[in-house]
C-alpha cells in the first residue's frame, strides 16, 4: 500500500487491506461475541474494523459519511451526529452505542482527504488521560465498488485501562457502523439503477 488515506502521519502505522502492516504493534485477539463470524482484531493502542467491500461508488459512500443529519437512517453505532463544518478542529458531537445505551462524545475534525478519509480526534488535552484518534477510510476498488474501514489509534497513560474495558465494545461497534454502511449505500446505489 503507498501514501494512501490510512497512513497515519508521525504514528509509524500503516493499515493494509488485511491489517496486517500494522507496525510496531503487538496483536492480540479477543474472542468476545466476534462479529460476521470473525473474532475481533485490536492492537495494543488501537481499535480496527472488518474492511468492508461496498457494492457502490466510492463518491456515493463519501456523501452518506458526510451526511451527519441522515446518521440516524443507517448507523447504530452512531445515530446522532451534529457538525457544521469539516474545517479541521471543527466539532463532531456524537451520541454512540457502545452496546448497552448511548453515551455522549465530542471530538474533532482532524483530518479530510475527500473519497478517501474522514478523521476526528478527542480534544487530546497534555492533561487527558487517554487521547484518541478515529479515522475512516475508504478506497475505491473500480467505478462501482469501495472499501470502508475504521480505525481509533489510542495513547495516554490510561490507555491500558481504556483498552481492557472498551476496545471490544468499540471494535463491534466500529464494526456494525461498517456494515450498516455497507447496507445504506448498497440500498441507495441500487435504487439509481
């Protein structure tokens, strides 16, 4: 893979296709209610969703990421996100479902490469005991088709704690937002035939 959406600019990591150029991570993997049949994939510092290929263009699942308002049509991990702007440090204020009810976070634009990536990040604060950084990331495979997948890279002396407590909530999370995606687009580019 080159210098595509998913290279993370002073981390040193990079997501391949199969995840499996992530560097200088140790893998591990837990087997806690593993999603489509797979157990789930998280890293010492970050959390990585399923690629997803999605039967639509790579323009039409960038516009349904941007469409904030229409979030609670398609995305149960997410239904409620408000932002004005995707002027970097803008904010994104999200209601997520972590699995048992919904909870509020507010992060911010970090980073947008139309029809490749769409990142926020928390405040990050010095003070902040964990610090985070989601990025999703799409790649067009042909005229018709695209790849979607998720990754929140973690750091901050709670991180550890973070991570034992909530990367597998966050992973089948990240997940159901990649196949409800799936889904959403899929049904959208269907009815334009």
């Amino acid at each position: 893979m080159g210098n595509e959406c998913c290279d993370y600019e002073n981390s040193g990591i990079a997501v391949s296709s199969d995840c499996a150029n992530y560097q200088g991570a140790n893998w591990f993997s837990i087997e806690s209610e593993p999603i489509r049949g797979r157990p789930q994939v998280i890293t010492e510092d970050a959390v990585i969703s399923d690629e997803v290929t999605i039967n639509a263009p790579v323009e039409l699942v960038w516009d349904i990421l941007l469409d904030f308002d229409a979030y609670g049509e398609w995305n149960s991990f997410c239904p409620t996100a408000l932002n004005t702007s995707l002027e970097l440090g803008a904010a994104v204020d999200m209601m997520v479902n972590l699995g048992d009810s919904l909870s509020n976070q507010v992060e911010y634009i970090s980073r947008v490469e139309p029809l490749k990536c769409i990142a926020w990040a928390m405040a990050n604060k010095p003070e902040d005991p964990v610090h985070a950084q989601r990025s999703q990331n799409l790649k067009s495979l042909d005229a018709k088709s695209c790849t979607y997948q998720t990754i929140d890279e973690f750091s901050g002396p709670g991180k550890t704690e973070m991570m034992t407590h909530f990367a597998p909530m966050v992973e089948a999370g990240f997940n159901r937002c990649a196949y409800d995606l799936k889904a959403r687009a899929e049904q959208l580019y269907s009815s334009t035939d």
